[in-house]
C-alpha cells in the first residue's frame, strides 16, 4: 500500500516537498513505515541521521501512533521529530 508521509521539523531540509510517499506491505504498522522511510533516507537525502528518525514520533491526522499500530488507510502519516524546549 502506499502511504503518504508528510515531514516536519529537521526532516523538511531532506525533502524539498515536505513530503515522501512510500510503498509499504498491506497491513503494515508504524515500525514498518520507519524502517521503510529510514531506507529512503539512506538512499535518498544526503546527511540523513537515523538516529533523529528513531527518536521521532509518528502521528497520523487524529492522534499519535504506537510503534505496533497498523497504519491508517486513508490520509497522510505525520513524522514528528523531537523538540527541544526550556
């Protein structure tokens, strides 16, 4: 299935869209779809650093998703990556 991802924060300097789609099983979770775009980023965005994808959240329109989740069927899924704050 295709699934939209839209991008924020630190990420938007990787994709000048701020947008990747990307092919992911049926049935996928959020665990899938980060591994799929870590895999994207390695391929694609020069200076990508994992380590902020591991640390970031996923979200799709309504709420925030655990990592087992499955992955809505219709609209984008959100990355979020960390904030800092004080």
């Amino acid at each position: 299935m295709k699934v939209e991802v839209s991008l924020f924060g630190a990420f938007r300097d990787y994709e000048p869209g701020a947008a990747v789609t990307l092919e992911v099983p049926a049935g996928a979770c959020v665990a899938d779809l980060r591994s799929a775009l870590a895999a994207h980023g390695r391929a694609h965005w020069p200076g990508f650093r994992e380590g902020l994808l591991l640390r970031s959240a996923f979200a799709s329109q309504t709420c925030v998703l655990g990592e087992q989740e499955p992955l809505p069927e219709s609209g984008p899924v959100v990355v979020l990556p960390p904030v800092g704050g004080g």
